[in-house]
C-alpha cells in the first residue's frame, strides 16, 4: 500500500475534529528533515480581514501544528487511456472526474475508479462542440464548459451528460474572456481577462503585461466591474517588424486566479507564497502572506533548460541569469473552502509541500507530494494528482485521506 503524509492542526476546518480521532505523528526521520528544508523562519503572516494571525513555529512559518495524517493511493488512470496534455480537471459528487486533455475534442469522463467512462462533445464550432475549453462543475453536478475562442458557455445534464444548452458569455460588452466561472449566486460570474501579445516594439512591447480579474452579473448590460489588475504569467517574448515569437519561460513567474466558495475568488503570484481573496464587490476578504526561501537556479539547470530551445529563445533566457524558482508551483481550491498552495522544496528534494489554508491563511494542513506531482482539485477528502512519468505522458492518481 502506497501512502503520503498529511500535516493537519486543530481548528474549524480540520477533518480529524469531523472525526473525532486524535492526531498520530506518523512522519518518518527522512521526510521529517525534507519537511523542515521547505521555508525559512519568518514573522507571522500579513494579514487583510480580522482576526489575530496564527502561531508560527519552526522553519515553515506558515505551519503551526506537527500532526500528520496518512493518505493511500486508490486509483490511477491506466496507460492505454493515451493521455496527452491535460490542462484542466473538475469533479462531480459523484465521483466522475472531467479532464480537458489536448488535442482530444470532447471533455474525456473518468469513472471514480479512473476508468474511461465516455467523451462529451467534440471538436467543432456547432451545438456541443469546442475549440478552447475548460471544466466546471455547478451545485447539483450540471457540467459548465467555457470555450475562450468561440465566446460561448455549453452546460450538461448532471445525469446523462446530454447537451441542454448553448450561450454567449452573460457580459454582452465583453465578447470573448480567457477564463470564465460561475459563482454559487445564480447568474454571477467571474472571468479572466488579458491583452493579446502584439507584434511592434516600443509603447506595445508586453513588459509588465497584465491580466484582469472580472465580475459580472448575466442580466448586466454594461462592461463588467474589474475587481483586480495583476501580473501575467511570464513568457519569453522577441518580437520585430512584422512578428513575434512567444515561448515558455522555464523559470518565470505564474498568476494563479481560482473561484472560491462564498461568491470569492482568490490569486496568487508564484513568486511568494501571497495570497488574496476578493469578493463579488472587488474589496479585499482576505490577505496573507508567509515568507519563504528563495531557491537559486543552477547552472546545469539553466543549461539544461536552454538546450531543450531552439535558437534565440535560449539566447533570451541565458541573457536573463541569473535567476531563482518560483515559491509556488500552483493554487487549488477545494469544496471546504480551503485554498492549497504548492510550495517549492530548496535543493533536489524528491518532495513538495502542498499547504490548505482557509480563507483568512489559517493553516489547515499540508501533504508531501513527489516533486513534479501537481495538486489538480480535492473533493470529499480525496486528493486528484496530475503526474508524467519519464517519457512526459501525463497520468491521473486519486488518493484517500485515511480516518485515523
């Protein structure tokens, strides 16, 4: 049996209080000195809201418990479902996990085993069909897929996943948003909005490009409130008379944006481990921020990430050192309103840390992950990891937090 380890602290959001068990420190001596690697000491967090900030001991300032849980792998998907490039995944209460996978057309359904269970949709710009999309499941299960390039929000039934209908956005002034999510109050949404890359230098250069964080009401008839402007995810950007190159930035900062319980949504930065929450209203719920340690980029890491470029963007990039790792590798947000940072482990640590604060940066608990393994979505205390083994092919575990 397969296990990983589960930090937890008392408080309103932590499962063992649901339980009614006492916590049992099961760490081993191994992972306990990779555990006290990741972070540095620090002062208690910054903090937007009320309330006084929680206690901070040890070298992982954001931790204030040393309870550990146990979590054991339940399924995995099999290779012959031929996974190629999975960017989004949701899951329902029943269990079905809905991935948007590229180049495949339609939304692929898992069963809660990780077996294929059907496909819903298909390449195409008609009823039922997608270009660019992404998953969200809506209370009572109905299925909500957005495509970002026809401007257009397709819902299913929960049961049979049969088409039931087709929409533009609700905004009517604001055609087309890079990312769109429906909100607990009926007929509220959220959206993510950016400028597109331009060629030409100067004034359209995108340095310090930007992306807006939106609210909206379905009945609305005027531009969405802008709630927030952040910083966009860094790319690699060359541009000249005529054209323009855009590539990926191995060492470059993410935006993290993700609908929150409560009609909230809360961002994050990859450079630090700060976050905050908006409400419908764009004012400030919460905010909070734990200090860690900056981790350098290597030079056999710079050169390993510039040989896999082609020419210039390895030019660009070597021309940018030295550089550091991001803090975090990614921000979840699960169905008891806890919000899960990946947080990056200096040195060649087989581990990272997946910490769940709530909303106010409470630390409710963290899991060690294998480094590379992505935190994707948690639902009824079961953890959905995306992982790719050496040949790059992505693959799905589901893992159980077990009751102690």
């Amino acid at each position: 049996m397969f296990t990983l380890l589960f930090r937890t602290r008392g408080g309103p959001l932590d499962p063992e209080r649901r339980r009614g068990r006492p916590s049992v420190p099961l760490l081993t001596s191994g992972l306990l000195a990779t555990a006290a690697l990741i972070g540095c000491a620090g002062d208690s967090p910054d903090r937007g809201g009320t309330g006084d900030p929680p206690a901070v001991t040890g070298s992982r300032p954001w931790a204030t418990s040393e309870s550990w849980w146990e979590a054991t792998l339940e399924a995995t998907t099999r290779p012959d479902l031929y996974l190629t490039s999975v960017y989004d995944l949701d899951v329902d209460s029943r269990g079905r996990v809905f991935l948007v996978d590229w180049p495949a057309g339609g939304i692929t359904v898992l069963t809660p085993d990780l077996a294929y269970l059907q496909t819903v949709g298909r390449e195409g710009e008609g009823p039922g069909e997608f270009i660019a999309k992404e998953v969200q499941i809506l209370p009572g299960d109905t299925l909500l897929v957005y495509d970002s390039s026809l401007g257009r929000i397709t819902l299913f039934d929960p049961v049979n996943l049969e088409l039931l209908a087709t929409r533009p956005p609700p905004n009517r002034e604001r055609n087309v948003v890079s990312h769109l999510w429906s909100v607990p109050e009926p007929g509220r949404y959220f959206a993510l909005d950016r400028a597109p890359y331009t060629a030409g230098e100067g004034e359209a250069a995108d340095q310090g490009r930007t992306q807006v964080i939106l609210a909206f009401d379905e009945s609305a008839e005027t531009v969405a409130d802008t709630l927030a402007i952040i910083a966009d995810s860094e790319r690699l950007v060359m541009r000249g008379e005529g054209y323009l190159s855009v590539g990926e930035h191995p060492f470059g900062r993410e935006s993290f944006v993700q609908a929150l319980g409560g009609n909230r949504i809360t961002h994050a930065n990859s450079g630090a481990l700060d976050i905050t929450v908006l409400d419908f209203e764009g004012a400030t719920a919460h905010a909070f921020s734990y200090p860690t340690t900056p981790i350098p980029v290597t030079a056999e890491e710079l050169r390993t990430a510039s040989e896999d470029m082609a020419e210039p963007m390895a030019d660009m990039l070597r021309s940018g050192a030295p550089y550091t790792w991001p803090a975090l590798v990614g921000l979840v947000t699960d169905d008891e309103e806890r919000i899960w940072a990946g947080i990056r482990a200096p040195g060649e640590s087989a581990v990272w840390e997946w910490a769940a604060f709530g909303p106010d940066g409470t630390h409710a608990g963290s899991i060690l992950l294998p480094a590379g393994h992505l935190l994707q979505d948690v639902r009824d205390d079961r953890l959905y990891v995306l992982s790719h083994d050496e040949m790059d092919v992505p693959s799905i575990q589901a893992y159980r937090l077990v009751a102690l």
